[in-house]
C-alpha cells in the first residue's frame, strides 16, 4: 500500500530555486559593494595626503628661496618674482623653479620615492601649480604662495596658501 504512494516534494521547484539564488546574490553583493566603497574612500585619502605633502613641500622650498634672497643681499622676493602672478612648476629634487606654460605638467614619482620632473621616473596623476602674489598696499613686504595640486585628471583638488614676509 506504501509503496504506490509518489512523493511529489522531492526537490526545489525553479521558483523556490530562483528565490534562493536571489537571496544569495544579495548577501554577497552587499559586502562586496561596501569593500569597493571602502577601497574608494582609502584610495582618496592616500591621494590627498599626498597632496598635502606635495603642497607643502613646494611652500617650504619657497620659503628657502626668500630665505637665500635674503642672505645674499639682493631683493627679497627676487628669484620668486617670475611667478608672480603666472603658475610655475617647482622642482624641489632640482631647486628649480620654472614657468608652466599653458599647463603645469604631471609630477613623476622616483623608485625612492621623491617627486620631480625627471623624464625617466614614472608619471603619477598628480599637477603641481604654485603662484604667487606680491601684496600691493600698505605692506610691500608681504606676498602669498599659492600652491594647487590636482588629480584625478585634474578633478580633485587640494589648495594652499602661505603669507611669506621680508624678513629684516
């Protein structure tokens, strides 16, 4: 007698399967989409760290330049007033400062780590643009460095600002 009886639920129906599956994708997607996130967001803040670094580091090397113009008895702004006004590109591994033209360069990065110009280091996405200001007014021993850094084709950004005083 038991055995003409047919069991009908034996398996999954393709419905009962097709649920399954969603639910598995959805679990895994979520995860997944929250490490992308987090990989974005940490790639983010290593760039504008960097970015910060590569600022700065263009404010103190026009810093030491005011500071050489000074020792050597000739006007203070002297060799930073070429870039009055227009983007220079500042070479910190060459102390070199030069007009950028049309557009500032990308800065390449060294195997040791240095930042520069050199053809033959590799080329980061990261453009250095460093103006300055001479104040007119009241006050003609003051300037500013204005230093912008750009990455992502030129998307990102981080700006700085620094007064730079004659010193007497």
């Amino acid at each position: 007698m038991f055995l003409n009886k047919i069991t009908k639920n034996k398996g999954f129906t393709l419905i009962e399967a097709m649920v399954a599956i969603s639910v598995l994708l959805i679990a895994i997607t979520g995860p997944l989409s929250m490490a992308t996130q987090g990989l974005r967001s940490s790639r983010f803040a290593k760039n504008q760290i960097v970015s910060f670094y590569l600022a700065q580091d263009a404010v103190e090397y026009m810093r030491g330049v005011r500071d050489a113009n000074i020792l050597s008895d000739s006007a203070w702004i002297g060799t930073l007033y070429d870039c009055i006004g227009v983007y220079c590109q500042v070479d910190v591994t060459t102390s070199s400062i030069s007009l950028c033209g049309t557009e500032c360069p990308l800065l390449r990065k060294s195997a040791d780590g240095l930042y520069g110009y050199n053809s033959e280091w590799e080329e980061t996405d990261f453009r250095r643009k460093v103006r300055v200001y001479h104040r007119i007014g009241s006050n003609l021993d003051e300037a500013y460095v204005e230093v912008e850094i750009l990455w992502d084709n030129d998307t990102k950004n981080y700006k700085i600002r620094e007064s730079l005083f004659r010193l007497n």
